[in-house]
C-alpha cells in the first residue's frame, strides 16, 4: 500500500498517512529461573527501525510507540485519529 493508493484510505475516509509502530522492544536475555523464551516475541531495536523504514521509503510518517508504561500517554499526545 503506497501513500497515493486508493487502499490507503478507510471506508472513504481520509487517507493515511501516518502508522503507528507499537512494539514490545526486547531488551535482555531472560534471567535464571525465567523460560528462555520469555522475550521471545519481543522485537529488536532493528527489526523496528527495518519495518519504519519500508512505511518510510512508501511516502508514509511513522510513529512508534513502545507498549511499556507510558503507551496509553504517548498515544494520547499523538495527533492519531481512528475510524468511529
């Protein structure tokens, strides 16, 4: 989906042209007694940047958005609009 392609836009709404990238970002390796799986899917820090840079070079503004603690006031500092 390009910037300028009739998909990018919902229902007739306004077309999109930012995305949000929530993530949970994999930080260490699990700790004794803790699964080795535990971080399993988190992502890294590349991964995130790889999937901003595909929006990116498609014309779209990315925002990304950590699902830690102050997700919910990130989110709510953004200019996102969601569909009613």
């Amino acid at each position: 989906m390009k910037k300028g392609d009739p998909r990018s836009s919902l229902s007739g709404q306004t077309p999109v042209e930012t995305i949000g990238i929530t993530f949970n970002l994999k930080r260490k390796s699990p700790e004794e007694g803790e699964p080795d799986d535990r971080y399993e899917e988190y992502d890294s820090m590349e991964t995130i940047e790889n999937l901003r840079n595909i929006f990116e070079e498609d014309g779209f503004r990315t925002v990304l958005l950590e699902q830690n603690e102050t997700f919910f006031e990130n989110l709510c500092q953004g200019t996102s609009r969601f569909p009613h």
